[in-house]
C-alpha cells in the first residue's frame, strides 16, 4: 500500500480524498494556491505545499508545480480528483516517469477515451451500442451534407476532442448544414486547437444514465450499478440520482453488461463512468467514458454502502477485484450546492460566507470545504457542497432531501439551494417523468 498521497487538487473532493487516506493509515499532502491558505483541505492533510498564485494555469493546473511538491515531500502516489489534471494523459506520463502511481487509468486508457471518435471506435469493436452517425471524421462539407441526408434529420456535429456538450451542434435541417458546420469547426478550432467534426443522428429528449465502472490490473472489471443524470442545465450537472426512475431490471442489467464491455475493451484500470443516452422508447447509446472519479460518486456510495475512493486507491496499489457486480440496495439523491444566483441565470456569486448550519440527521451527508467565515474564491468551480440522501424508496429520499434543504443555513452569498427546494415540489420531478430539456422549462420562482 501507498505510504503517503499528494492530492493534486482542492476544495471537497480534496477533503474527501484526505478522509480515506486517515482511515487507510495512508499519510496525505495538500497542494494549494494562494486563495486556498485558508482552506480545510490544507489544515486537514499532513502537510501542505504553496503551488502558486490563484490562476489555476500557475497552480492546481502546473504539472512542474504539482512535481516539485511531489519530489519535496517524498509522495509515492498522486491523487488527480476531478476536473484540473484529472484526464490530462501527459501528467499521468509525468507521475510514471518520476516513479510515483498516478491513482487512475494509464496515459493510453486516458487518451483513448479522451478522443471521442476514437472512443466510439472501440466501443464499436467491443459491440457497445452507439448512435448512428459518421464512420470516424468528417472530411469536408460536402460529404457531411451527405450522410447527414443519409441518417436524416435532425443530426449534430459534435467535436472529436470535445466532450461534455462543448463545440456541439444540432441540425434540424439541410440548409442549416453548412452555417453549422462553419461555427462547429471555427468553436472545436478554438477550445481545443483540433477541428475535427464528426455527426451523429439526434437523439430528441433523451436522459442521461451512466454507469459506475472499476477495474483490477488483472483485467477484471464489474459494474456499480448507474447514477441517471439527466438534471442539468447548459451541460452542468444539478442532482444525480440512484436507481435511475427510467430503468428496469432488464435495462439495467444490459446496460451493466455493455458498460463491462466497454471497460474490458481497453483493459481498465482504476474507478471510471460509461454515459450513455436513452431514448423515450428505453433504447441506449453510449454517449462518452470518464476516466476518472466523478463529483456524483457518494450516489454510488450510499446505495451501495461502499467507499469508492478506498475501492479506487486499492486497486492502484494492485488489489485483486472479486468478479461480482454491485446492485443498489438504497435509494440516493445528490443536490449540487453553487454559489450562483439561481435567480439570475445561475450567475456566480462567490464571496464570504457569513452563516453555515451544514444539514445532518439520519439518512443525510453533506460533502463540503466551506464553513462560516470562509471565503468563496472567484477563480475556480462554483460547486461548494453536496447535500445526498438515503432511503428506502425514492419518494422517502425526496421527503428526506426536502428535511435537509430545509436545515441548511448558508448566508453571505446566493446559492442554489432555492433552486432545489423547488425541484423537491415539482410534479414531474416526482413522478420521475423528466429528459435532458426539463431545465429549459422549469421557471424558478
Ligand atoms: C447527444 C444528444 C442527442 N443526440 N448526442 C451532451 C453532452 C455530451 N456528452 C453529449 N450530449 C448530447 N449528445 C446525440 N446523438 C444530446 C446531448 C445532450 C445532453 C446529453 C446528456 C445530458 C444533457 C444533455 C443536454 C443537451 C444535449
């Protein structure tokens, strides 16, 4: 087992990585800009490294920065989180070469999932369902036009390098094509310096399933059951929640099976998370794979009764996985707490946090870095807690998540939490008859 693990990251998932690591007997070091001297991360860990200045260019996203901590403290692994340097395969390469674990899958697992076509590529080779589009990238236009005729509209373009809804693009009909394309290649150019295009039909009001993944070094990879996403707003994710209300046992099963598929196909190694999308009439498709530990990951945890990071680090360090799948034995529901102003478009609002009453009781947990007097910085995710709940049924979990928002005392600063008061109320919300455009209707009080 590691001895001791720098955490390349900040904020809860830091602090929630630190928690294992204690309970592991695992010694721990917290890296951190200038922002964050204040931070629980960098009071809870064993030691802490200055990496920079606020920029998270000059700090949590600066592999020479994140090595120099590395070799000073004598860290023999690296835990990226999510987000930053999580699914960067060049500083999985780096951790490699100066002979410390990177605790997730290995440079060539990272990139080819990290390029889309290439991702679905291989999923068509492991007999994963995916939606019909493009054989690899688009050549040009004209050829574009084409299959689009082909597959029939309404299709989208989406970027190669893209992923998680940026430089993606719908078209509904063949005079629009052309316009679309321009704006999709000039946008993949621009955000990720490669304007590689590819189409897919359009799935019209899907939901978003995915599905938990783990995988030995001996190749054996189970499923963890799924987490159904499909709350958001422009691509960000608002509440996860387990068993999705959309599956059935026979869905579940062939989607667990699929999502096996997938991480068998590449030898997976480490915690990772299949998407998929499922249309109304309960077909999927695998939309993209995640290499790394998500922020939904206590869903998971709770209705299974396991901790995936203990899970993710033992198997870094070359445990042996059992074979068996995991089926939900509870039902869960995350709320993801901003600071953003519900009531104006979701727009940031950090600042210091003047009262906090964290929500607690039974059935309740709440991952959080924030406490009364500390101060929300600007310059990274608004994301500041996690409120998830357990229960025996979906309806007792909406009751109980209702009883939480409720305790929760957070003043200072505009939050989310109005937002997820109301989606607690809202019929369709309940009934659990929602897809990926239910936000784009819902008027916040
Ligand atoms: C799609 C789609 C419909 N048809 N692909 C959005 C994020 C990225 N992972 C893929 N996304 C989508 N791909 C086809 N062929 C609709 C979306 C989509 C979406 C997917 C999941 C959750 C929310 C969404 C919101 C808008 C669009």
């Amino acid at each position: 087992m590691f001895k001791k693990i720098l955490i390349a990251n900040r904020g809860e998932i830091a602090l929630r990585i630190i928690r294992t690591c204690k309970e592991m007997g695992i010694k721990t070091v917290a890296v951190y800009s200038t922002a964050d001297k204040e931070s629980l991360h960098v009071r809870f860990a064993d030691e802490a490294v200055c990496i920079g200045p606020p920029s998270s260019t000059d700090s949590y996203l600066s592999i020479p920065k994140i090595m120099a901590a590395v070799e000073i403290t004598n860290a023999d692994a690296v835990h990226p989180g999510y987000g930053f340097l999580a699914e960067n395969a060049n500083f999985a390469e780096v951790c490699t070469q100066y002979g410390v674990k990177f605790i997730g899958p290995t440079p060539k697992m990272i990139q080819s999932m990290g390029d889309k076509i290439t991702a679905k590529e291989t999923m068509i080779k492991a007999g994963v369902p995916v939606v019909p589009g493009s054989d690899g990238l688009l050549k040009n236009l004209k050829s574009g036009l084409a299959l689009a005729k082909k597959i029939g509209y309404p299709i989208i373009l989406k970027a190669t390098a893209g992923g998680g809804g940026k430089g993606m693009r719908i078209v509904r009909h063949a005079d629009e094509f052309a316009e679309q394309w321009e704006k999709a290649k000039i946008e993949a150019k621009a955000s990720f310096t490669n304007d590689g295009i590819y189409v897919e039909k359009f799935i019209e009001e899907p939901r978003h399933v995915e599905f938990q993944i783990i995988g030995d070094q001996y190749g054996t990879v189970v499923h963890m059951s799924e987490r159904d996403c499909t709350i958001q707003r422009r691509h960000q994710k608002l509440l996860e929640e387990c068993p999705s209300p959309f599956l059935t046992k026979k869905l579940r099963d062939e989607m667990g099976k699929a999502s096996i598929k997938a991480g068998q196909s590449i030898n997976y190694e480490g915690v990772g998370t299949v998407e998929f999308l499922v249309d109304k009439h309960k077909k999927f498709y695998f939309m993209e794979m995640n290499t790394r530990i998500q922020v939904e990951h206590p869903v998971t945890e709770e209705v299974l009764g396991i901790d995936l990071i203990k899970e993710q680090i033992k198997v870094a360090a070359g445990a042996k996985l059992s074979g068996t799948n995991f089926l939900p034995k509870m039902v869960s529901m995350e709320c993801r707490i901003n600071a953003e102003d519900p009531h104006h478009d979701f727009r940031p609002n950090p600042g210091y946090i003047t009262a906090f009453h964290s929500p607690k009781g039974f059935g309740v947990r709440v991952d959080t870095h924030v406490y009364a007097g500390y101060s929300v910085p600007p310059f990274y995710d608004s994301m500041i807690a996690k409120v998830i709940c357990k229960a025996k049924t979906r309806e007792e979990c909406i009751t109980r998540m209702q009883r939480a928002l409720s305790e929760f005392i957070l003043e200072g600063i505009k939050t989310t939490l109005p937002f997820h008061q109301q989606l607690m109320k809202d019929a369709s919300f309940r009934a659990g008859n929602f897809n990926t455009s239910f936000i784009e209707t819902f008027k916040i009080e």
